[in-house]
C-alpha cells in the first residue's frame, strides 16, 4: 500500500485527510512566547487576531522530527511504500531535514514540491489518480507536473510580507504610496514577484487573464485560495469566465504557517497550464 505524507505548508486540513488519502506533518508555529502546532492546535480566529493586532509576527520552525520518523516507520514495518511532499526547500528547512531522516531507506521517497499551499493539493491530486503505478512512476508523473503548476496571488496590503522579511522596505514604501499591487507565486522553488500591477482590479485581471495566458488545463482543478475571508477571492471569481468557474470544485484558506506572510484577505487562483 501507498502512504502520503504531506506537512501543514500544503494548507491540506486535518479534516481534509481523509478526502485527500494523505498524513499530515504539523509544522510549528510561535505566536509570542507560545508555540502551536500548525492546524492541531490554534484556532485561526486566534491567529488572526495575534497577526492583526500587531502582537509579533508568527515565527515557523520544523516539525517535530523524532514523530515523523516514528509515524513514517511504523508505515514502513507494515510494508507500506511512502512518499513524502515538502513545501519548497527554498522556503522552509522541512525538506532538508526529512531528506536526512530517510536518505538510507529505499521504501521513503521525500519529493520537493517547490511550492506551498494549494499546488500540493494538485500534486497529492495526481498521486491519487495514479495509485495503480509504481512509487517511481507516480514520483516521476508528481515531479513532471510541479513545473506546470501556477500560483498568482495578491495580497490586499503589503504590510506583512514587509514583517516577515520577504519584502524590502524600499518596495514597500513605493507599493505602499503608489498603490502598486504584486502578483506573487512561486518561481524555481522561491517566492517571486511575477508582475506589479496598480490597484487591486487591474491585479485581479492579471490573474484572470493568466488562465489563457497559460492555457490552463482543463484535466485539473483550479484552486481559489484566500486568507481570512473569501471577500477578494469572491470578486476575482465573479471575473472569470464561465468555463474556468466549472473547474473550482474547492478553496483554499491558507494555514497560517503560510499566510502570515500574506496578510488577511489575500487571494488568487492555483491552477496547472498546458504541457
């Protein structure tokens, strides 16, 4: 039997498991001098709120290593083949270490996604349509569909990914002042500024237009993602054509070991372009 393991980066819910056919590795989080695991414990009301009210900023660090070891080898005593999805090695040190955990176990396959959130769900997504394969054929399909897949997002302020040290201040100044909007994704694996756009309604036809820029594939989902509530991702929606809406089958509300970065109301579209 197949395993799947994804962590808490991917935003996959722990009442979400069961519909994805996956285990899920919580990262943790600190909020102050409090430390949570990442969708087990902190209520996302609760996050907000610390993030909001400028408490701090959320601190993440990796899993607890000695339970993933524990949970993957039980797996692997019963016979059980495993793959295992990170979020990009370029975000987070969850790869690395896992890599190491498992680097002389042949049944473990640990695969960089070389994206967060809503791309993970496609790529666990293809596992499942594939679990008739063998563990390298089903690895060999997930990594040749990472590079097709497409995260644009836009957050409503830049504030927090200033806190979070993935802004300049210089930029944030300029954005600020000018109402200039990124389009942020995932580029080889890091966290990319793909297109500066002003205002949020020319951000947002960006987005739409990117779904034929890229000539989204029908065979997959596309994923509406958000962060504490779906008023922005709403509107992007009601922009989109008719034959792209038939393809959101679910949203995304992004754990917060991602969207602390982003800020409340966030949102954008994950989806997979043509070969």
């Amino acid at each position: 039997m197949l395993k799947v393991f994804v962590d808490s980066g991917s935003s996959i819910k722990q009442e979400e498991k069961e519909k994805y056919q996956v285990e899920i590795i919580p990262l943790n989080l600190l909020l102050g001098e409090k430390e949570y695991l990442d969708g087990i414990n902190l209520e996302m009301d609760e996050f907000y709120k610390f993030l909001i009210d400028e408490k701090g900023f959320p601190k993440t660090s990796l899993p607890d290593l000695d339970e993933v070891q524990n949970r993957v080898n039980k797996c692997v005593e019963a016979g059980d083949d495993v793959i295992i999805l990170t979020i990009s090695s370029l975000i987070s040190g969850t790869h690395n270490a896992i890599s190491m955990l498992f680097k002389d176990e042949p049944k473990v396959r640990v695969v960089d996604s070389k994206m967060a959130v809503g791309g993970i769900r496609l790529l666990v997504d293809e596992i499942n349509k594939n679990r008739d394969k063998s563990v390298d054929e089903i690895v060999e399909k997930v990594n040749a569909l990472i590079p097709r897949i497409k995260i644009m997002a836009i957050p409503e302020t830049l504030n927090y990914l200033l806190r979070g040290g993935r802004l300049s201040k210089m930029d944030w100044l300029l954005g600020s002042m000018l109402n200039v909007k990124p389009i942020i994704g995932f580029k080889d694996g890091k966290v990319s500024v793909l297109a500066k756009k002003m205002g949020l309604k020319n951000g947002m036809v960006y987005i739409v237009n990117a779904l034929k820029e890229f000539e989204c594939d029908e065979n997959y989902e596309i994923i509406p993602s958000y962060t504490y509530n779906k008023g922005n991702v709403d509107k992007l929606i009601a922009m989109t054509d008719e034959k792209f809406k038939k393809q959101m089958k679910v949203f995304d509300n992004l754990d917060p070991a991602i969207a602390c970065h982003w800020g409340p109301n966030a949102f954008g579209f994950v989806f997979v372009g043509k070969e």
